[in-house]
C-alpha cells in the first residue's frame, strides 16, 4: 500500500507543478498580447496627432 501512497503522491505534485508551468504560460501569453495592444493603440494615437497636425496646419494656412 506504500507504494500506492508514495505513485499517489508523486502524481499530485506532478499535477500540480504542470498547473503551476500553464499559469505561467498563460501569463506570458496575455502579456504579450496586452503588449502588442499597447503599441497598436500608441502607433494610432501618433497617426491621429500627425493627422491633426496636418489638419491644423492646412486651416491655420487658410486664415492668411
């Protein structure tokens, strides 16, 4: 019965690290998503301002 006790046991803590390696996993996965999200959003808000900018620029042109 020792023996069944100790297989037992070795499968929990086996369970339980291979838990342990997915959370990471899925961690990092939705961290570098969140990662390419961000520079999306920051490569969008710079196409905005130099489009503002152009924008301003062709009113402010407009006024003389």
């Amino acid at each position: 019965m020792h023996v069944m006790e100790q297989l037992a046991s070795e499968r929990t803590r086996d369970n339980l690290e291979l838990a342990e390696q997915l959370r990471y996993t899925r961690r990092m996965r939705t961290l570098r998503r969140a990662s390419r999200m961000e520079h999306k959003a920051e490569r969008r808000m710079i196409q905005a301002w130099r489009r503002a900018a152009e924008l301003r620029s062709g009113i402010e042109s407009l006024d003389y």
